[in-house]
C-alpha cells in the first residue's frame, strides 16, 4: 500500500504508546515515574533497547564521542542532507516517563509508520537520542551540542566526582563520529509541553514558534565553618544566610520583570552539611528564563550586582560562574507553518505557543532550521515522577510529526 499524502498518515499510536511504556521499566523511579539519569547503567540499558527497537525498523546507527545516537533510514537521494527528529531518553532523578522520550519514541514511529505505509522520501530521516539534555547529573544541561570544548565537557563532574568521559567510556557508548559533524536539511523535535496552557486551553498541539532563553548562574559562596551553637550571631561568617537572602533577591527580581520571567534555585549544597556547623562552603545554582533577550540580560546583571552586595555586606566570600545559557529561540517560520498545517489537517486543535523549558531543538536551531510540536501534559506537571500525559495527546503529535516530518523530507514516488 503506498500512502497517498493528506488520506492515511497517521501513525500507530497503540505501538508508540507500548514503547513509551515498555522504556519507562528502565531505571523506574519511587513514585511511578523515572531515575534514568545520564550516563547511568540505566541510561545504558534504555540505549540498547531503543537500538534494538530501531534496528528491527532496519535504521543503521551512528554514535559521536559525546554518545549523541543516529539511527539513520537512508533516502532515495544519497546527496540529500537528512531530516532530523529526537530529543532525549535521560531523565531527572525524579523525572516522568515522558520528558524527551516521548520526541525519541514518536521519532522512531514515524519512521516505523513510514515502513509500514512503504513511503520513500528523497531525504534520508535520522532518529536522535542527544546526550545529557538535562544537565541533572552532569551540568551544563543539554551538553551535546558541541557548544562547549569535549576537554570541556569530558571534565565536568557530578555530585560523586565521577567525569563525565570516564562515565561515558565506563557504559560502552562513547561513539567515534565527530560532534557537530553532521549536517542537517531540518530538525523536529516533539516534546511534552512542561507547562500548563495546552491543557488549560484545550489544545492538543502546540506549534512551538520560540523557546525561552537561559542563564544558569552557579554562585559559590564562602563563610566560615563555626559552631552553630557557640558562635555568638555577631561573629558569624554565615553563607547559608547569604545564599538565603541572594533566593529570595532572585524571586523579586523575577517578579520584576513579569509578565514572561522566571527565576528560582533547585540545586544547593552545603559543605560540610553538617546540621550543627555553619556552612563554610555554599554552592548553588540560579536559573532564570525568559524571551525576552533585554529582560534576560538585565535579570543576570542585577542578580550578580545584589548577590555581590549580599555578601559583601555579610562578609561572606562570593564568585558566580555561567554554567548554561542560551539566547531566546526563533524557529525556523517554514517548519513551524508546516506544524500547523499538519494540525490543520489532521483536525486536531492547536495554538502557537513559546517554550518555557529549553531543549536540544534550541541547540540544533544554531546550526539548521529547526522546531518544535508540543502535547499537552496534566496540570503542567513536569520534572515530577507524577507527570502524565494521554495516549490520545501522544498520539495526536506524533501525527502532526509524521506529516510535518514527510512534507520536509518529500515523498518520492
Ligand atoms: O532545563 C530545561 O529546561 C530542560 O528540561 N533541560
Ligand atoms: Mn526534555
Ligand atoms: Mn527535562
């Protein structure tokens, strides 16, 4: 049966639905959701189980020495750049089941539909599972993207002090293709929406026409170890009391610049984190996002500037460095038309929506057109083992990817 455009695209949404269930058994969390962190034998396993699954689709794989996966259905034009679709299979340390692995799986029943339906494209298609998009275990977030320097990256450590490339070595996926090597005709990503509107809108797709931007600050302050019982208050050294003051300066800076800003603090570690000595050591991350670029540059200068006189006014030591960041995201108006078209098509409900969560379509967005499809997720819930979406929402996207992925990818014959 060969498809005819626009009659029978769609994909088989009980089979994607299984394999999101059947990848959420690896590294299961407490509560229902995943553990299924970066470069964890967990992640390993999940690795392995999306290769079997693609090479039963008969995709050939690639891997980067950053383990970034490329599972490739090649085209009936060796010459034609390929289309991209993914996202990631790593999770939070309490992260859900559908986070980055529902753009990999939906990616790979794209192309598992296009077997089925016996559709050739004149571009080849590359199914993506990009390294540590989340940045949970190994900070920068989203460290694939051949940004930042290998050597860079290879160092970067986590809570544990295990580095990042003895990691990626110690599970067997440090890959031998260069990074950034690849070049793309476009890139799909489709991801949960992490947030509420969709669903408090009734939409089934977001068109994704921008994504925030980010800076994450991580500020190490320094006080001094003493007692927390024989310590007089005036004598006291106190970076726990400056990095208290510093959160709450961050939300009233963030409150400062609504509508569209955000800011907060969710990693801090006390050192020596005893509960009867005060901090000598404090480090901690500050992460604010918004789309505006001017917003976004004038929040992380007034937070370095009060942070500096926060401390400077306890005494206590302080020094920031920029550990994520990128500049707000504009998707490439041609991929985003033919989201919504496919929505349209489909009869599905849609509305634009900017992205409050970063992603590695924000990175691939540097190097090739790029965008993004959005399902909506309940009561916005994400970066929580409860997060849950419908296998109607899933399905519905996957969709509106398949199609929006075939009309870039051209369908031949
Ligand atoms: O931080 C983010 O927005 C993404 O979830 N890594
Ligand atoms: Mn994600
Ligand atoms: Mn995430």
């Amino acid at each position: 049966m060969t498809a005819q455009p626009g009659v029978n695209l769609r994909v088989n949404g009980d089979r994607l639905w299984d394999m999101l269930m059947d990848m959420a058994k690896i590294g299961p969390g407490i509560a229902g959701g995943n553990n299924r962190q970066t470069l964890t034998d967990e992640d390993a396993e999940g690795r392995r189980l999306f290769q079997r699954w693609c090479e039963d689709g008969r995709l050939t794989m690639g891997v980067d020495t950053m383990g970034n996966m490329f599972m490739t259905r090649a085209g009936t034009d060796p010459d034609a750049l390929p289309v991209y679709v993914g996202s990631h299979l790593d999770t939070q340390p309490t992260g859900g089941k559908y986070d980055g692995v529902l753009g990999v799986l939906a990616g790979l029943e794209v192309v598992r539909s296009m077997n089925d339906l016996n559709i050739k494209t004149k571009h080849p298609i590359v199914v993506t599972n990009w390294t540590n998009e989340e940045g949970a275990r190994f900070a920068p977030a989203m460290l694939f993207a051949g940004m930042l320097t290998q050597e860079y990256a290879y160092a970067r450590k986590d809570m544990d002090g295990k580095s990042f490339g003895d990691e990626l070595k110690r599970i067997g996926w440090l890959g031998d293709e260069e990074v950034g090597a690849r070049p793309m005709h476009a890139y799909f990503e489709y991801h949960i929406e992490q947030g509420p509107i969709l669903e408090a809108e009734d939409r089934q797709i977001g068109v994704v026409t921008h994504c925030q931007g980010l800076w994450w600050l991580e500020f190490t302050l320094t006080g001094r170890e003493a007692h927390t019982g024989s310590t007089p208050m005036n004598l006291r050294v106190n970076a726990g009391l400056a990095m208290a003051r510093i959160m709450e300066m961050v939300q009233g800076v963030a409150m400062s610049e609504q509508p569209g800003a955000v800011g907060g603090v969710g990693q801090v570690k006390f050192s020596p984190n005893s509960r009867n000595v005060l901090p000598g050591t404090v480090v901690f991350t500050v992460d604010i996002r918004t789309p505006s670029q001017e917003k976004l540059d004038r929040m992380r200068a007034k937070i370095e500037a009060e942070a500096a006189t926060i401390c400077e006014t306890l005494g206590v030591g302080c020094s920031v460095e920029a550990v994520g960041h990128f500049d707000p995201v504009t998707f490439d108006p041609k991929l985003v038309a033919s989201v919504r078209k496919a929505a349209e098509d489909l009869g599905y409900s849609h509305m634009d929506i900017i992205s409050g969560a970063g992603h590695d379509a924000c990175w691939a967005a540097k190097v090739a057109p790029a965008t993004m499809i959005m399902c909506p997720c309940v009561g916005g819930l994400s970066h929580n083992e409860a997060e849950e979406i419908s296998k109607d929402w899933a399905t519905a996207g996957a969709d509106v990817l398949l199609r929006a992925v075939l009309e870039t990818a051209e369908i031949v014959g």
